[in-house]
C-alpha cells in the first residue's frame, strides 16, 4: 500500500530542491526561447559575408583551438516566482483557443522578444564546464571563503567538553576510534583487551593525550592516575590442548614487538594454559602468518604485518629512490603520533623484506608465474634469474677476449666516436661495479641484466644475446650496432658456438641513428629493415630512466642485497606493464592504423608534388641504397687536397658530436651543473662548427657544393627529422636529398603495414600465452593431492586460475574493440578456451617472435 508524504515548506531540502526546479525550468525556457529568436533572425535576415557577427564577436572557440560546439550556461536577471504542484501559471492568456503548435510558437516569440530586451542574455557568459581557468578560480574562491570556518572547526575539535562513556554513562576519560568513541576507565580496559592496537588518547589533564596501550587510567581517591597494563597480541584462535579440554585462559607470554603502518606497539605474545592438563603453549608460525604477521627473525620476537610489509614493495615500485631507512622514520613517526615510543631497526625491516620477498617468489614459481616473460613476444614460458651470475659473465668475458684480438679505442661512425662502441676497457680501480646492462623486449618487458665491471665493452650484449637466443628473436637493437655487428660476425668466426647469433638481424635504435652518419642510418637504422614494423629499439631509455633512480638507495647495499633490491624492482616493472599489455597493444595498433592512413597520404601526395611514378619511386629507392652502401669519393682538388678532406672532416664530426650531446643532455645526466657546463661546450662546438662551414664554403669554387648554413642551424635544433646530407656525399648521385625524402617516407609507410600484422600476431600470443598458462595450472591442479597436505597449494592454484581466466576475458574484450571487423581472428581462441579455463569445481563434463 502506498504512503503518501505530506511536504513541509520549511523543509531546507524542501526549499533547496524547489529552487533547483526553478532554476533549471527557467534555464531551459530561455534556452528554447533563444534558439527560436536565432531561428527566425536568420530567416528573416540575408546570411552575412563575414564570419563574425552584428557586434564584432566571432564565434565560440574551444580550449584546443578550432570551431567546436560546447555547452555553456548563460547568466540571467533571477525571476520571484512561487512553485506549486496544484496551480499551472500559463504564459499567455489567449481570448482566442489555438492548436497546441500556435500557442507555442506563439508563446515561444513572446518569450523570445522578452529574452530580446534583456541585457544579459545578449552576452552569455562563458560555462565554467568549458573554461579550466574559470574552473580553478572559482575553487580558490570557494577555499578562501571557508578558511575561517575550517579553522574555526579546526580548534573547535580540540575541545573536551564533557563526555560521557558510551557503555555505561560515566564520565568518560578515553576517546578511541569510531563507533564507540569514549569509554570510562573501567570500560576501556574491558574494550581495550580485544582492541590493542587503536589508538588511544585520554583527557584527565584537560586536553587530549596520546597514550600507549600499555596505559590504562584508574580512578582514584584522589582522581584519575595511570598505570602499566600488559597487551597481548591478537592471534586468530589456536587449537585445543592435546586432552581434549576446551577451558583454558590467556596469560601475557614473553613480550614482543609488533610493527604496523601506525607504528610500533610493545605487547605480550599470548600464552595459552589448559586448565584441565594445565598444559601451556603459544602461537606458532602457522598462527602467526595466519594472523596477518612476518617475522622479524626466527625467534619470532618482532614481527611485522604483512600489509607494512606489502606497502613497503609498492612504494619501492612506485618510488625506486625511497630508502628503507626514511620508510623506518615514517614509521618512528607514526609511533609518536600514538603516543608511543621505540626505535625501528632499519636493517632488520629490509631482511625481513628481502625474506618475504623471496618466499612470495618461490611461492609464485609454483603457481607457474613467469616474471621475465613478454607474454607478447614469447610464444613459450622462459623461467630463470634476473641478474646474471658474475662469474659466469666474467668467464664469458675471458674468453672472447683470448680468441679474439680487441682493437684498442672507441669505436667511431662517420667522424664521431662513441662511449659505447668499444671492444675492450680497463677496469675501473675505485668502483666495483660500473652499472648495468640489460636486455628488454619490444614492449619494455625486462629480460636479462647484468652487472659491468669494465664499461661497456661489446662482449656484454654478447653474452645477454646469447642467453636470450631460446626466444627466438628476430632482431638485435642496439644504439652502436653499426659497430657491433662486424665485431660478432668476428667473434663468431672463431667460436663456432656463436654463429647461431649471427641468425638474428641488426638493429640500429632509430632515435639513436639520427646522430650517426647519414649512410649509417640508411643501412642501419631499423626504420629501414624489413620486418620490424614500427619498433623503435629505445625501449631500454624507459627501463634505464626507471632502473637509474634505484641507485639512489642500491649503492649504499651490500652485493647481494643490491641484487634482489634489483630484481624486486624489475618485477614491479613487469607486473605493471604485464597488467596493461593488452591496453597498449590495442591502442598501439588503432594509432598505427589511423597513422598508416595518414602516411599513405602524404606518400601520395609527395608523389604527385615530385610528379613520379611508382617505377620511378623504385629507381630512387635503388639509387639511395647503392649512394649508402657505397664509400665517398675525395673530390677534392689535388693542390686542396688535403684541406678539403680536414675541413670535411671536422664537420661531420662537430656535426655528429652536437646533435648527439644535445639528444643527451637530459637522458645521461641528472646534475644541473654538469649539464651547465656541456651547454657551454656545446655552444663552443656549434660556433667551431659554423666557423668550419664558413671556411667550406670560401674553399669551394661552385656555389652548388656550398652548405646552406640555416639547413644545418635547422637540423641541429631536433624540430627536424631529415639526417643532413654534405655536399661532398652526392657526388655522382644527383637529388639525393629529394630520394632520401621519398625513400625515408616509403620505408615509414612500409614500416606501418608491418606493424599492424606484427600487433595482431602479438594480441594472438598473448590471448594463446594465457590460455597455455591457464591450462598448465589447470593441470597441475589435477594432480596436486589435498590429502598429501597440499590443500594451501591447491587454494593458490585455484585463485591463480581464477585470476587468468578473468584476465583473458578481459583481454579478448578489449581486442575485439580494438580489431574491430577482423576481431574472428581471435575466434576460435575463445571457442578452445570454453573448457580450457573452465574451474575444476564447476563439473567434470566441462574439462577438456619478435623481441
């Protein structure tokens, strides 16, 4: 049966709703009112030529730039009027009757001319839905206005007043946490035994005082006074006695420290005594872990909460430069703030972390985890250790180096000399270890690091690239492989063992490639081989930029500490990019197909500026590839020789050496004096270079090999992506620049087709990765035996099933969205899948290469 509601006019919600109603009434009448004014105006009135108004106003804009259409709320005059549910007020008062559709527009013109002689409503005013700016002025207007009322609330909550317990009615002396906030000093001791670990704070001297929870207040002949009481830690309920008797009680044990998020709390381990058998015994691992605890060490005498602990490695994910000895100060500080007291060992939080950090893993290894698999790229689960092992490294090292002769120096591209291209170096007399080389996939997954201890010699990525040859990788990126590759190909001449390395392709990183030569690049960079899509081979910049803020903290460890403070992190970052795989590859392949369609574009329309053929278009490709793999003739005079070639040579190298400094001013230096001091010597060796370019330019006779100094200005700049050309390069090759042009955009073009099969390859890896992994844990769990005492086992197989078989239905979602018309590619995986990731509990009937 219906209740009906009767309304109370001096209802606040009651007055606050109406004046909503009306608001909004009146919005919407003036809005259709304006609209319809608009409507005739414009076909009474001739369309006017400009596209600005009678008044001088052009039309709205967005925030972005451009015309676009946007909500706005126009200010208005307030109109008195009353709501009723019982009177209809019309706005007209017609003495003849009309159809409905006169009376409204005739309603709707009156209305309009009313809109009409309203100041207001000629100018709206801009929406603060539309205007950021207007936005946040407001919110700081609103802030200000109620800073004094937050300060006023502010102190009042300091006051005590006079609180009553809310169990017994007495006065109370003790404010806990919510719901029960006060309590007498009876009660609180009663409440406090199951509750030790709130936060206390009691008023007995007029003002609100933290207090421990080894305090409790008693009431005395002469008021209140305080007194020791022992805490016991709470535990989850133990088993009964061997005797079978189920009446015991709970003594304080010996004590222990207990470290939370809010600190640390000094209690008592509970101590149970049968009073049957007046058998006694305490909790055990079991119970501690089953109640939320950690060890601290094996005596069990202070522990840790498994939740500090799991925010302790998130932080450290989140924040590589946070030190476990300012998370240790938090939580002194938290102590305090509770009105308790104690120091927290630093050392023994970071191995105890280190300690269940290595369980969780092992405990994840049985769950079939494979932390350092792309599942993108990786057709098959590859398991192994993060950081590899020093001496294998060095014995590695050793003997490449015995069979091969090292050539001594830097290794040079163009005129240019690179840090990293060497073959051999000096091990460095004050460091241990220099850094880290590490091996990433395409999608950013770390794979394989370790550690340097004599710079970065060729030797290193030589052994990552052999202990990632089980992946079956395609391709080789490197930002010096232009000189890496013909070391291997040595190295591999003599160690037969290593040929199969040579299987792979080089890769030379784009963004790197624009600072080596300009033939380099066209024969190197992995814009132009075949097969590598859009990969852009500087993955590993993302790592190192993430990985480089751990060393803040990783080179105050020991060695091995270092080593799994290390992988910890590199698991953190493979976790967050395995959690949104499936995201970026299929925003990656709708911005590949949206850019391909953009590309193909421009392609054709360069072709048709440069009015060539596709015959024409092949010539050219032809030609820029034999200009590059051919060497540059000296041109030079016989009398001028020798001073073209050193002016020639001078500036390709100032050339080279700038535009590299300036793509690493920011990546390979985080000191703002340093990077003071580099600014200063690139500005020197942009004035060398531009005095070199001007001597060029008097040596030479024709005014056709001379270089343009705003090309090169231009280029420097990094707005530019086209490599510079020299004069002294295109002997012979005629419109080489204009090739190059056409060349670089159909190589980009090419570049995109392969991307978007390579991206569909990959989402069908990863939705197979999946599913193989769903059924190998599917299977595992069929032949785990509860009986045997694997039930806990079985329970992680179980949630570690549940989680991938949620997971892939997520993913398939998100790449049907993504592929659009061609999602049956991905089908039948969800046909197979039907009984493949199907519970064990549901029924028996239902079972069944890029890097």
């Amino acid at each position: 049966m219906a209740t009906k509601h009767k309304l109370d006019s001096k209802d606040p919600h009651y007055q606050e709703g109406r004046r909503m109603a009306l608001e909004l009434k009146h919005e919407h009448i003036l809005a259709e009112a304006k609209r319809a004014a608009d409507e005739r105006k414009r076909i009474r009135d001739p369309p006017h030529t400009s596209k600005r108004d009678s008044v001088g106003r052009g039309k709205p804009r967005g925030r972005r730039g451009g015309r676009r259409q946007a909500s706005a709320t126009a200010t208005y005059p307030t109109v008195e009027c009353s709501l009723s549910s019982s009177v209809e007020v019309p706005l007209t008062a017609t003495s003849t009757k009309l159809n409905p559709q006169e009376e409204f527009e005739k309603n709707r013109e009156r209305l309009s001319d009313i809109l009409a002689s309203c100041p207001s409503a000629a100018q709206p005013q801009s929406s603060s839905a539309s205007s950021w700016s207007f936005r946040q002025q407001k919110a700081s207007e609103r802030w200000k206005e109620a800073r004094p009322y937050h300060l006023k609330c502010l102190i009042s909550k300091e006051a005590v007043g006079h609180p009553l317990c809310c169990l017994c009615n007495e006065p109370a002396v003790i404010r806990l946490c919510l719901p029960e906030e006060w309590f007498c000093g009876d009660c609180d001791v009663l409440h406090h035994k199951k509750h030790p670990l709130h936060n206390r704070e009691c008023v007995i001297r007029g003002f609100f005082e933290a207090i421990p929870p080894t305090t409790c207040i008693i009431k005395g002949e002469d008021g209140y006074c305080t007194h020791e009481q022992a805490c016991i830690l709470p535990t989850v309920k133990v088993p009964d006695c061997f005797c079978g008797g189920t009446n015991f009680t709970v003594l304080p044990g010996k004590p222990v420290i207990l470290i939370t998020i809010n600190g640390r709390f000094d209690l008592h381990q509970p101590l149970y005594e049968c009073q049957t058998c007046q058998q006694q015994w305490t909790p055990d691992l079991k119970d501690l872990l089953r109640s939320g605890y950690w060890p601290a060490s094996v005596t069990n005498s202070t522990l840790y909460t498994l939740d500090l602990l799991s925010s302790l490695q998130e932080l450290k994910i989140i924040s590589p430069g946070f030190s476990r000895q300012a998370f240790a100060k938090l939580l002194e500080h938290r102590t305090k703030c509770g009105g308790r007291s104690g120091p927290i060992n630093g050392d023994a939080l970071q191995r105890s972390f280190l300690e269940l950090s290595y369980a969780s893993f092992e405990e994840d290894q049985l769950c079939c985890s494979a932390p350092f698999t792309c599942p993108a790229c990786t057709p098959e689960m590859l398991a192994g250790v993060f950081v590899a092992e020093d001496s294998a490294v060095s014995r590695f090292v050793d003997t490449i180096q015995k069979a091969v002769k090292n050539t001594q120096g830097r290794g040079t591209c163009g005129d240019s000399q690179w840090t990293a291209a060497r073959e051999t170096s000096r091990r460095a007399s004050k460091l241990d270890e220099e850094g880290m080389e590490v091996a990433v996939c395409r999608h950013g997954f770390l794979l394989k690091a370790l550690n340097m201890y004599r710079g970065e010699i060729f030797a290193y990525p030589l052994y990552l690239q052999r202990e990632l040859m089980p992946a079956k990788a395609q391709f080789f990126a490197m930002d010096v492989a232009c000189k890496y590759w013909p070391y291997l190909e040595k190295v591999a001449s003599v160690l037969p063992a290593l040929q199969e390395l040579t299987t792979m392709k080089p890769f030379l990183s784009v963004m790197h490639a624009r600072a080596h030569a300009t033939k380099c690049e066209i024969n190197w960079s992995g814009r132009n081989q075949e097969g590598a899509g859009t990969t852009a081979g500087e993955e590993v910049e993302q790592v190192n930029s993430y990985l480089s803020r751990c060393a803040l903290t990783t080179k105050y460890m020991s060695k091995a500490a270092r080593v799994d403070m290390l992988t910890l992190h590199a698991m953190g970052w493979n976790e967050k990019k395995n959690l949104s795989l499936h995201q970026a590859l299929s925003t990656r392949y709708v911005k590949t197909c949206q850019r391909l369609h953009d590309e193909t574009a421009r392609l054709a329309d360069l072709k048709t500026e440069l009015d060539c053929t596709d015959e024409v278009v092949s010539q050219w490709l032809s030609d820029v590839k034999e200009w590059a793999a051919g060497e540059t003739p000296d041109t030079s005079r016989a009398s001028q020789g020798t001073t073209h070639r050193g002016l020639q040579q001078s500036i390709e190298g100032l050339y080279l050496s700038v535009r590299h400094r300036k793509r690493t001013l920011y990546r390979q230096n985080d000191s703002s004096k340093f990077r003071h001091r580099l600014r200063r010597k690139l500005a020197e060796d942009k004035k060398l270079l531009l005095q070199e370019i001007q001597k060029y330019n008097d040596l030479v006779l024709e005014s056709a090999t001379t270089i343009d100094v705003a090309v090169v200005e231009h280029s420097l700049t990094g707005e530019s992506t086209v490599s510079q050309i020299w004069p002294w390069e295109v002997h012979g090759s005629a419109n080489i620049s204009i090739k190059k042009r056409v060349h670089d955009q159909v190589m980009l073009t090419r570049r995109l087709h392969e991307e978007t099969s390579v991206l569909v390859l990959e989402m069908a890896q990863h939705c197979t990765w999946l599913q193989s992994l769903a059924m190998v844990l599917k299977n595992k769990l069929a032949e785990e035996d509860v009986d045997q005492g694997n039930e806990g086992l079985c329970c992680l197989l179980r949630r570690r099933l549940s989680e991938v078989s949620e997971r892939f239905q997520v993913v398939l979602q998100q790449y049907k969205i993504a592929l659009g018309p061609e999602a049956s590619v991905l089908l039948h995986v969800e046909e197979e899948d039907q009984s493949g990731l199907s519970s064990p509990e549901t029924s028996e009937d239902e079972e069944e290469n890029t890097i």
